[in-house]
C-alpha cells in the first residue's frame, strides 16, 4: 500500500484537534492537513461536555489569575495565556458567529445552549479548509525521517513534514508508548476530578441533596477547599470536593483512595460561634421541637441526619438537649468526618492528570524540545485544570500557539 503524504498530520480528533487544524489551515492555506482520528467518533467529549452544552471557557481575562486554576501546568501556561487567553476565545468563536454567554460564576456556554453549536462549527471550518478527516485511523509508530515523520496506523502508512499530537489524556502509561518511542516521558497518568465514594453511608440516603458553601479539608495534609456539595447516592460530588480531588490528586492515588476528610458544613462560623449560636438558640426556643427549629439553614433532611448523628431525638425539644449533645452537635457541624474507601472507575473521570513532560516541550511555540517539528497540544500533555472551562482553554491556548509557529 503507498503511502499518503501530508504536510501537516493530526493526531487525535477532539478540541484540541480541530482546534489546530482550523488555526493552521486559516494561517496557512498553502500546507495540507489532516486529522487522524482513531475511533469513528470526532469531538466526542466536545459534544458531552458542560452537560451538554459545553463549557467553552471562563470569564478570567488575567493570565496570573488563571494560570491558578491549574494544578498541572499552571505556571508553563501562564506565558502561554499572554498569547491566547479567554478573551481571544470570546473573540475567535465570535469571528465564526458563535457568541458566547456567561454565568453567574463566570463559566461560558455558547447562546445556543448546545455543544452542538461548537461541534457543528468545528466540522462546517474543517471542509471548508478541506481539512481531510480519517476516522478509525489509530497512529501506533511515528519514526522521524531526516524531513518529517511516517506514521504506522492501523489504516496504512502516511508521511508528513509536520505533526501535532493531539491525542487527549489515557489511563495508562503504555498508551502513550507512541510518542516515548520519540524519546519523550511522561508523568504516569491518574484521575483528576472525581468524587468521593462512601460506600453504603447513611448520608448517601440524602442524594440530590446540595450545600452551597461547605469547607472539606483532607486528614494529615494541607489540602483544603471550599465550595458547594452535593450528596450523591455513591457518595460526595460538587466544585468543592472536584476542586480537591484535582489539587490532590497524587496525594489521594498514594493513599489508594482511602482517606479521612472533614467537612465544614458552616465555614463562615468558627467552632466557638457556633456552640455560641446553637446554645442561644437551644435557651430562645426551649419549648420547640428540634426537628421544627434550627438556627442554620439546611436542608430538613440533612438537618434531621445532624440531629441523629449527635444522638439527639428528633421529636424532643430545644430545652432537653445536653450540652453533650450540644458538643457533638458542633463537632459534627465544624468537622463532620468521613472515611472514603476506593473510588470509581476511572473512564467516568473528566481530565487526566499526567502525560507528557512539560520540560520537554517549548511553551512559546509548542513544539517539542526533543524533536523537531513535532508539536502537543490539549490534555496529552501533563496539564489539568479545575472545572470551569478551564481544561477547553487550554486546549484552545496550546493548539492556537502550534498553529503559529508550525511554519516557521
Ligand atoms: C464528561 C466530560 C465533560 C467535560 N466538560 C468540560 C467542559 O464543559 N469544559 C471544559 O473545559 N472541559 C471539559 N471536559 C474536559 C475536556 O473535554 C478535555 O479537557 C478536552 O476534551 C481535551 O481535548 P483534547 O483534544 O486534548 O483531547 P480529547 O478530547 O480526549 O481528544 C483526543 C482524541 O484523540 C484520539 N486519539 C487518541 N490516541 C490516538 C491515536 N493514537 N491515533 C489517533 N487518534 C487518537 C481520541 O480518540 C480522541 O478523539 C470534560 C470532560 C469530560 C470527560
């Protein structure tokens, strides 16, 4: 079979992919490009991402400021966003009438709604530039020419004089076997933004059940955040227990996911204030049931679950509550503890954390410090970043840099 030839090659069909492909092919007319794609599916988390309707970025214009909302790849990043950051993406989608609206929390969504919008724009940019797109197309070898590459696939052998790697994070480190046969290394992957599994733990009971200010901090370690939860049927989930499974990541795969954690279900209020409000309230409402009364604005089922977890009767009053039970009742409140045991399989994680070495590769054009004329870009490198529209930003940041300095 002969071999195709093209002057650029793609690997990988996701954002990152199409990404760099548009940007190469609007920036460069004169070169060919394709994108290799190893399943029949293109953008496939594209279209179920933010639920779907895709969380394409974040209203954080200051490179510092969002550089912090990476645990991996922060600081190589932070140059990189003085190249391309959200407001170039506003700008971008915009160029391809695609507006952009934000939340109260800053994340941004297409008007649309739909990831549709974006997957649609993507594929209409791709034929318009006659980007060629080879589905079920797998790269197993790529063996650097004096000029270029040629490509082992699964679908015959191709040559190109440049390629960029788009091929998104695995979960585990022989799938990255391709490009470590190219002399590059990889920080092992592992999950990133997960929940916290508690299996068969009265709490599960409350599922669907969400705090909007909670503090969880990690026994033994200095990891803490603060967010809203949400009680899930297998456990903890919501931004504050994602935001630590991302910081923590490492840490938590050390300890096999079994970890104590401690959640602060009233972080505005020190252990003292609440003793203080809960025996004011305790003397205020003497004659109220306590299952009828409480001085903090909870879910009744989870104040119910409180009132139980400090051994206190439901159907009793404010006045028959002892200060032993007040004293639990506060513990449970500052540091209710809780023991996570194993967690759930990774292919339900949202970004891996791990992959190609960031010293390897030169941040300012995206290229690698190892090979010439191959270039990363997106979730194959070693870069994770908190929920938000952050992981798709840098998708953005590192394909948009390859598509300028692919040429030169
Ligand atoms: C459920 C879910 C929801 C998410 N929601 C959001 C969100 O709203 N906002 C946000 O910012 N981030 C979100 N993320 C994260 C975001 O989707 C990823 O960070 C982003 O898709 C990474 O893009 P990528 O192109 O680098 O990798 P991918 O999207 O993973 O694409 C890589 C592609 O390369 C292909 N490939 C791999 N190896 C080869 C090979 N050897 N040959 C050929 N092809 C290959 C894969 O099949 C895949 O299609 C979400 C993730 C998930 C799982």
């Amino acid at each position: 079979m002969s071999k195709q030839h093209v002057n650029v090659i793609i690997i990988g069909g996701g954002a990152a992919g199409f990404f760099a492909a548009i940007n190469i092919a609007e920036l460069h007319p004169h070169l060919s490009v394709a994108i290799l794609e190893k399943t029949s599916h293109l953008l496939k988390k594209v279209k179920i991402s933010g639920g779907g309707r895709c969380n394409v970025t974040h209203t954080c214009f200051e490179p510092k400021e969002l550089s912090s909302y990476y645990p991996r790849g922060g600081k190589e990043l932070l140059g990189a966003f003085y190249q391309f950051q959200p407001l170039n993406t506003i700008e971008w989608f915009a160029s391809k009438n695609i507006e952009l609206t934000t939340e109260s929390d800053g994340r941004m969504f297409p008007v649309s709604n739909t990831s549709e919008t974006i997957v649609n724009c993507f594929l209409h940019l791709a034929k318009k530039h006659k980007i060629a797109i080879i589905t079920e197309t797998k790269v197993e070898k790529i063996l650097p020419l004096t000029n270029g590459f040629e490509l082992t696939t699964n679908n015959g052998e191709f040559t190109a004089e440049k390629i960029v790697v788009t091929a998104g994070g695995f979960n585990k480190a022989e799938q990255y076997q391709f490009l470590t046969d190219l002399g590059h290394s990889i920080q092992p992957p592992i999950p990133s933004l997960f929940t916290f599994n508690l299996p068969q733990h009265p709490i599960c009971e409350l599922q669907g059940i969400s705090v909007n200010h909670v503090a969880i901090k990690i026994k033994e370690s200095n990891y803490k955040e603060e967010g809203p939860l949400l009680i899930t049927h297998w456990g903890m989930s919501g931004p504050a227990v994602l935001k630590l499974s991302a910081w923590a990541a490492r840490f938590l795969q050390e300890k096999n996911y079994n970890f104590t954690y401690f959640v602060n279900w009233l972080p505005n209020l020190s252990a003292e204030e609440i003793t203080t409000q809960l025996t004011d309230f305790k003397t205020k409402v003497a004659t109220k049931k306590v299952s009828n009364a409480f001085p903090f604005d909870f879910p009744k089922k989870l104040t119910l679950y409180f009132l139980q977890k400090a051994t206190i009767d439901e159907n009793i009053n404010w006045g028959d509550v002892s200060k032993k039970q007040l004293h639990l009742l506060t513990n449970i409140l500052a540091a209710d503890e809780y023991f996570s045991k194993g967690k759930t399989t990774f292919k339900q994680e949202f970004v891996t954390c791990g992959g190609i070495k960031l010293n390897e590769v030169n941040f300012k054009t995206m290229e690698s410090k190892l090979q010439p004329n191959l270039f990363f870009a997106g979730e194959v490198l070693d870069i994770d970043a908190l929920t938000g529209g952050f992981n798709f930003q840098a998708a953005w940041t590192t394909a948009w840099i390859t598509a300028q300095h692919i040429n030169s």
